[in-house]
C-alpha cells in the first residue's frame, strides 16, 4: 500500500519560516500531478498549492508570494517552502496526488502552528 509522510513542520512565530516534506513510498509519484493541502482545527481540508508531473506550479490566492512548491521525482518527495508565515496558516499540512486520479490513503500530515 502507498504510504505518504510528512514532516518538517512546527511552532514557528509570524513572519518566520518552514520547509515540509512529503516522502512517498511503494509507489512513483512522477507521472502524478502532486499537492499540498491543510486542515484546520473545524475545518475542511483545502488545498494549498499544486506542482505538475512537469513542474509547473499552481497556488491558491492565500498563499501566492509566500509558499512554492517543488518536488525531486528521484527522491518521491514533494517539498513545500514556506516563508512569511501568518497566524492563519495554522493547520496540519498533508500531501496527496491530485484528481482526476483517486488519492492515495492520507498520511498523518505535519502540524505547522504559527503564534507570537
């Protein structure tokens, strides 16, 4: 079975920075069009960014200047650098291929918590 893990993430104060990272494995995530996505506490999951199995890149408004996303296909890991973080941001982070594919089973995401 796919298994995802994220990790990188953590208590950071606002303005500062984190760099996820989302490692598959028993799979190839190259031919896939890759995502990052969050959830926070009451809410539904949303997505964050997108990169394409040829790298090019999607982000939604909330984020756009702030996150990029890449991947290493060599590696099977998907990266998410984010920088000027806000106290919204809080929210466990996790990775997943996009539709029209069925998704892979969900890891346990990454915790970022961003607070003064």
């Amino acid at each position: 079975q796919v298994q995802l893990v994220e990790s990188g993430g953590g208590l950071v104060q606002p303005g500062e920075s984190l760099r996820l990272s989302c490692a598959a494995s028993r799979t190839s995530i190259s031919s896939d069009r890759m995502a990052w996505y969050r959830q926070a506490p009451g809410k539904q999951r949303e997505l964050v960014a997108e990169v394409t199995s040829g790298g090019v890149t999607n982000y939604v408004d909330f984020v756009k200047g702030r996150f990029t996303i890449s991947r290493d296909n060599a590696k099977n890991t998907v990266y998410l650098q984010m920088n000027s973080l806000k106290p919204e941001d809080t929210a466990v982070y996790y990775c997943n291929r996009r539709p029209p594919v069925s998704p892979w089973p969900w890891g346990q995401g990454t915790q970022v918590t961003v607070d003064s």
